[in-house]
C-alpha cells in the first residue's frame, strides 16, 4: 500500500483564476482549456501529462457560463487518446502500474 500521492492541480485552469481573478470570457476558457489539451498531448508522445480542469460549481455553474463549459469538455471528449477521469483514478492507476517497482 502506498502513503499519499500527489496528482497535478492546476492554479492557471481554474476557473476561480481565469473567471474571477482574470475576469475573462467565456469564450477566452474555451481557447484556454483547447490550448492546454492541445500543447499537452503534443507533449506526451511516448508518455502521457496530466491536464487538470479545476471548476467550483459556484463559478462555472452560472447560467451564462454553461455553453463554454460544455464546448470546452467537447473539445476534451473527442480528442483522441485522452482519457476522461478523476485524480482519485489516476492515483490508484498509478499505485497498480507501480506497485513493486522501486522508488
């Protein structure tokens, strides 16, 4: 059994810094999250990255923020090769591929 794992979190896509600190659009967090995803799986070739999309539904569930939340998730589902989870399966995935290796 492994102790504490650590997953990626980011502060830059979050929607507490892009919405309320940065006071961008919604169509800017689209372009931000498409970026991201896009530079990230350019960059995992032959590994993989984690890309985090940090979201409190008291920001990014008000009503005139949901079409850009649901172009950016679309943009996330179809892309090839990502796989949509949670940071709770990604640490037991890690645990399982890890386990007996060496630190």
């Amino acid at each position: 059994m492994l102790g504490m794992l650590s997953v990626p979190h980011s502060i830059e896509v979050n929607d507490i810094s892009l919405f309320v600190g940065k006071s961008l659009s919604g169509s800017d967090f689209v372009q931000i999250v498409k970026d991201q995803l896009d530079q990230l799986h350019a960059d995992a070739a032959g590994s993989g990255q984690v890309m985090s999309l940090v979201l409190h539904p008291f920001v990014i569930n008000q009503p005139f923020r949901h079409t850009y939340l649901d172009q950016a998730l679309e943009h996330i589902a179809q892309h090839p090769g990502v796989w949509l989870t949670t940071s709770d399966e990604i640490a037991e995935h890690y645990a399982r591929t890890t386990a007996g290796q060496p630190a």
